[in-house]
C-alpha cells in the first residue's frame, strides 16, 4: 500500500455518526486483512470516542460481521495502573467489547500492568516481536485519539519519547490534566508502520486543537508527527470539532 500524500479527513455530523463510520471502517479493514493475511490486528485507544466505537463493534450491527477467531486486539498505549481500575485502557475495551464478542482470550494482548513499567514496556515489545516475527509491529490499523494539547497515545508535547527510534514500545511518565502516570506507549516508529491509522475525534473542545495539528504547517505537535510511512492516514471527526477548520473537508454520512 502506498503512503497517501495528505491524510484523509472526513467530517460526521455528531459524535454518534463518527462512531457508526468508524465501526464501518474496523469491520471493512478486519474484513480484508483476514481474506490477505489470515489475521487482523489492531491496537486499540482510550476515552470516550473510541469506547462508542467500542459499543458499535460489540452490537448486533457489527458482533456477526467481524471474524472474532482472526481478530488480535492490542493497546497504542496503558496506563500503568490494575486492569480493573477505572484509568485502564483495557478496562474500558474489555467492558465495552470484549466481554460482549467471541474473541479468544488468547487474542486478547493486554499490557502487563501489574509489572514495574519497565518491565511492563520490555514485556510487550517480546510480545509484538513473538506475533509479528519482527521487532517493529506492522498493525493493520492503530485507533488514535487526539489529545487536548496534541498528544496521541501517551507521547506528549516536549517529551524525549517523540525522538525514540530504537524500541516499539517505551515506558514514560506523563502529567495530564493533573494526572501524573506512568504508563507504556507505542512510540511514532511503530504507530507509523500500520497499514491503516484512523483518529477518532469529537466535541468542541477539541476544535482549536484539531485546527492547529491539520492546518498549522509550523506545528510540532505530536499528532502533527503521525505519518504511516507505508499506509493510509485517516480523521474521522464530528461537525463540533471541526467548526475551526479552513479548509473544506468531505462531510460523510
């Protein structure tokens, strides 16, 4: 697959169509990675926009349509906090889909989050390595969300962690929203060998941001580093979040 020169920006009109569209796209993209490869597998994304996807896959328009017995759900980045704490990433898709599907359990490569971080980070890069047979991942899609200051997964403005080119996988500590974690995250050189990216992006107050990662060309915002080097960039956002930008964008169903 060739890189796309821009990436695509679609516009929905609520965050409920974003959800439906990005549900459309998951079952399309496992569809046709199960019919080349025999498998399909994405790393998933925290918040709220992704958990509706979440719901959509789980639900009687999407459940029968998606090979769950080829499907490999992995995580962009974990918080390293209990898988049953509310800050979880893997809570959040377990609740929301997997508890719901007939994924194998072993399909399931959660981050060991009750190891130190480190240990945690080492862990799931064995982990990639043993099912991809190399030591960068080549994800059919990697699920982005878009933080309020132009995070993606847990690598954050200023942060060493944008410059690491040697590992898949880091363990870091971040602050956001008063909040500091440590948590373990894909770096840009992993997140930019999948097949397909696709962020997720929704509400008003996420406007501003969006403007300046999509049409502020000096801007080194991590987002704005998102490039698959031999896949398809793809934004799906909603009207609201979209009310700042310039340029005309195709509005989908």
């Amino acid at each position: 697959m060739a890189t796309d020169p821009h990436p695509v920006v679609l516009v929905l009109p609520d965050a409920g169509a974003l959800a439906r569209a990005a549900a459309g796209r998951f079952v399309n993209v496992a569809a046709r990675a199960v019919r080349t490869r025999g498998r399909f597998s994405a790393a998933l994304s925290g918040g709220s926009t992704p958990g509706a996807l979440y719901r959509w896959l789980a639900g009687d328009a999407c459940r029968d349509r998606i090979p769950w017995n080829s499907v490999h759900l992995f995580w962009g980045d974990e918080r390293c906090v209990p898988p049953d704490d509310p800050g979880s990433n893997y809570r959040l898709a377990r609740e929301t889909l997997v508890a719901h599907v007939p994924i194998p359990d072993a399909n399931v490569h959660r981050v060991q989050t009750e190891l130190d971080p480190d240990a945690a980070a080492c862990a799931y890069a064995e982990a990639l390595q043993g099912f991809f047979g190399s030591p960068w991942p080549r994800f059919d899609l990697v699920l982005l969300g878009l933080g309020g200051d132009g995070h993606v997964a847990s690598l954050f403005p200023g942060s060493a962690a944008l410059h690491e080119t040697g590992r898949p996988v880091i363990a870091v500590t971040a602050q956001y929203e008063d909040r500091p974690a440590r948590r373990v995250t894909l770096t840009l050189p992993a997140i930019n060998s999948a097949r397909q990216v696709l962020f997720l992006v929704s509400g008003e107050a996420k406007a501003g941001i969006l403007h300046a990662v999509l049409e502020s060309p000096a801007s080194q915002l991590p987002a704005r580093l998102v490039h698959p080097t031999a896949g398809r960039l793809t934004w799906l956002v909603d009207a609201a979040a979209a009310r700042r930008l310039a340029r005309t964008h195709p509005v989908a169903g």
